[in-house]
C-alpha cells in the first residue's frame, strides 16, 4: 500500500517540477515517473532483482495518470501549480512521499532477506533516489544538497524507526505508522522550524 501511494505522491513531485519548467506532456510523463519509480528501481537492483515496473506497468500507468492530470490543470490553469502555492506543494509531497518510501523499501528489504543496516539503507535510497533524479534533469540542484536541512537524515530516521519497530515484533499498522511518524516528524520540522544539524566552523551556508 505505501509503495504504491509512495510512487503517486513522488509522481506528482515530478509533475510539478515540470509544471514549474513549463514542459510538454511528455516532460511531465518523464519527470513524473522518473521520480516515482526511481528510488524502488535502484532497491530492486541492489536486491539482485528485476525493477518491478518492467513486469507489473501499476507504477507506470499511476505516474502517467498523474501526470497526464497535472498537465491537464496546468494547462486549463496557468499558474496554478507555479509560484509560492506550488513550491509548497512540492516540498510537502515530498516529504509525504519520502516517509512512505522509507518506510516500504525498509519492510521490502527486511522481507528480502536483507540484514537490518542495509534494509535502512536500501530504506533511505528507496526514498530520496528519485527525488534526485527528479531534480537534476530539471537541472535543479537536488534537496539532499539544499543548505543543512534534514532530508536523507530524515529519510534514514523513518528507516530506522521502521526496522526497529518490525524487529520488537509489532503488528504491521504500529511499524508503519512510527516510520511514518518519525520520517515525516523530521522533514517537517525542518521546513517549519528551520530542524538541522550545527553549521559546521568555517564553513559557508545558501
């Protein structure tokens, strides 16, 4: 279930980025399921398996949906997913969708066999790799780079909090909900409270 609402909230990260760019339908197909399909992709191959989406096309067939809807507002209302409103669209989906993936690449790799560190890695990859890629090719610098805010911290503490949680035994709703709870705890507060680590001495700060 997370994959799969990870995938259609990260697909719409992608659509707006490239409601933002001004791009064609196609643009927004591309960026849209780039994101949403990127960071599981990378943990499926890392598993020594296939990526998902080339034998069941759900995932594909969610981000062109959302994508095809995104272009269609844009288009019908110019503007609407630009600006103030849709730069706070943007990184609130973002943080939902990153604390879904977290979550599911965590249990997915734990189901696979995977010793509990690198199930919160494959975890933390499954929920920013396709947000990187969303952003470079839109030629933006990616958020895991943006200033000293909590994003991979905070993917890797939602992770973290899922294995844990699955490795005491609790039942699946309890798993999820702390790995969401403190996934998303710590992304949004360090998009409303300004949450980051100390400034390193010397250093320089965007």
């Amino acid at each position: 279930m997370f994959e799969g609402a990870g995938v259609a909230i990260f697909a719409l990260t992608g659509a707006l980025v490239a409601a933002r760019k001004g791009m064609d339908p196609l643009g927004f197909i591309l960026l849209a399921t780039v994101t949403g399909v990127g960071g599981g992709t990378l943990r499926e191959l890392l598993l020594g398996h296939s990526a998902r989406w080339v034998h069941d096309p759900t995932s594909v067939i969610i981000c062109t949906v959302v994508a095809i809807g995104a272009w269609a507002l844009a288009y019908l209302r110019p503007g609407i997913l630009e600006g103030w409103s849709g730069r706070k669209l943007l990184l609130w989906s973002d943080a939902a969708g990153l604390s879904m993936f977290a979550v599911s690449g965590t249990l997915i790799g734990l189901e696979a066999g995977a010793p509990v560190l690198s199930a919160i890695a494959l975890g933390a990859m499954t929920a920013t790799f396709g947000g990187i890629l969303r952003d470079i090719l839109a030629g933006d610098r990616p958020m895991v780079l943006w200033s000293r805010e909590f994003y991979v911290t905070a993917a890797t503490a939602g992770a973290t909090a899922t294995a844990l949680l699955h490795g005491l035994g609790l039942p699946a709703y309890a798993v999820a909900l702390g790995g969401l709870t403190m996934g998303f705890g710590l992304r949004a507060g360090s998009l409303l409270l300004g949450w980051s680590f100390p400034k390193l001495p010397g250093g320089t700060s965007e």
